[in-house]
C-alpha cells in the first residue's frame, strides 16, 4: 500500500512540474503556488486553534504543500478528515 502512495506521489509531482515548465511563465507559478501552499498550510494551522482542525507539519507534508500548492493543501485535509473517522 505504500508503494501506490509512493508511485501516485511521483506521477502527481511529475505531472504538475511538466504543466509548471511547458507553461510560459513556469518559474513564477511554480513560486506563486508554492507561496500558496504554505500560506494555506499557515493558515489552516492558525484556525486550527479555533477550529480543532490542523495539519501536521514534516518534511512529506510541506514537500507537498510547496510542490501541489493549494490542493496539496486541501488534499491534506480530506486526508486527515477521512482517516479521522
């Protein structure tokens, strides 16, 4: 089961710096997505205190908050949201 995680996390990585460097401004929306993705993170872990919601930081989450962005982001929400129950 780790290995699909693995392989999904390195197709998905691919894939979206593929889209990052064929695009015309690759670089600057590589940096604006992932000043989003730790803004996000940020963000959700300051309303965590209010919310009870948070997301924990490490090496893995943060590679993929800045590599994703924001749907890194909201991906580690859902995450945390269904194997919360």
């Amino acid at each position: 089961m780790n290995l699909a995680f693995i392989i999904a996390a390195v197709f998905s990585t691919f894939f979206v710096l593929m889209w990052m460097i064929k695009s015309e401004k690759g670089g600057i929306s590589f940096i604006k997505s992932a000043f989003q993705g730790l803004a996000g993170m940020c963000a959700v872990n300051l309303l965590g205190m209010v919310t009870g919601v948070t997301i924990s930081v490490n090496w893995y989450s943060m590679v993929s908050f800045i590599i994703l962005g924001l749907p890194g982001v909201i991906g580690a929400l859902m995450l945390n949201f269904i194997f919360a129950i």
